[in-house]
C-alpha cells in the first residue's frame, strides 16, 4: 500500500516534469512575427546530439573548448552538444537564427529545411550525406554523423506566452 502510494506520488512528479516540447518550424515562425529582442527571449533546444570536430595542427595549441582526441592517427578537437541542450538566439540573418549552446558565445547556424516540414535544421557550408562542415568558433568543424536531422526545439508554451495579450471585457447591455 505504501509502496504505490509512493509508485503514484513519483509518477504524478514525473508527469508534470514532461515538457511541450515542440519543433520550431518556418510557419510557426512566421505565426508568431517575433522581432529580433523576442527571439533572443526563447529558450531553445537541439533534437539530435550534435558533435563536432576539426583536426589540429602540430603548431595549433589553441583549442575553442572541448576535448583533443586522437582520430584516425590526428589530434583532433570535439565539441559534443548532446541531445536537449537548450541554447539561446544570439542573432538572425533572413531566415536563419544563430544559436548559441556554450557561454563563449560560439554559434551554430539553424534555418528552415523544406525536406523536413519547415522544420529549423543545423545549417552546413556543405552536406556530404549526413555529415557536413559547420562554423563554429571562427572555424571550420565536421559534424558527426546524423547531425544534419538536428533540428531546434521550443517550448510552446513559452512561445504562446511571448505573444499574448488577454483582456477581459465587461459587455454592454441595450440602452
């Protein structure tokens, strides 16, 4: 008895912890006509993990943030942005939102994919497949396989929060 009184307690914690999150799309975007101050407002978060890598010159000691690894017989630096890391607007250029995941302020480019609804996907300088280069930090990065299904998500509640007025009306009566 106490056990799923217990088991009934964590599930209806766990159940309001569930989020509406939701993809953030072309046509939402445009619903909404958020200004550039609004966006930055949004919390923001990746669908997919997103890793990224570059290889390292011998005389490079500089590394953006993240770990050297060794890949294929070269160091190599790694940015790993996991799956449901929020990030934050930093800018938008057309179409595009700049999404910034880490306190340095480096950014990843996001904009509208037809292929996928309208839905916002990680933009690349060039697709090969599912892997791409990206800059990121002043630099050119591969993404990892997979990365180019990544797409942003949002909070719809929190979007229909950034948008709405609600006033309540008295009613008139016949004089």
């Amino acid at each position: 008895m106490k056990t799923s009184f217990l088991l009934s307690i964590l599930t209806l914690i766990l159940a309001s912890c569930t989020s509406d999150l939701i993809p953030y799309t072309q046509s939402l975007a445009k619903d909404a006509q958020l200004n550039d101050e609004q966006i930055k407002k949004i919390q923001f978060y990746v669908s997919n993990d997103i890793i990224l890598y570059h290889y390292l010159d011998n005389a490079t000691v500089d590394v953006v943030g993240g770990e050297i690894k060794i890949i294929d017989g070269r160091r190599a630096e790694e940015v790993i942005i996991e799956s449901g890391t929020p990030g934050v607007a930093v800018g938008r250029e057309g179409n595009q939102i700049m999404i910034s995941f880490d306190a340095d302020g480096s950014f990843l480019r996001f904009a509208p994919n037809p292929g996928y609804g309208g839905q916002y996907t990680l933009m690349a300088k060039d697709w090969d497949g599912r892997n791409g280069i990206v800059q990121y930090a002043g630099s050119d990065f591969y993404t990892s396989e997979g990365a180019s299904v990544a797409t942003l998500l949002i909070n719809l509640q929190q979007i229909d929060e950034s948008e709405t007025t609600s006033k309540t009306v008295g009613g008139r009566t016949v004089e």
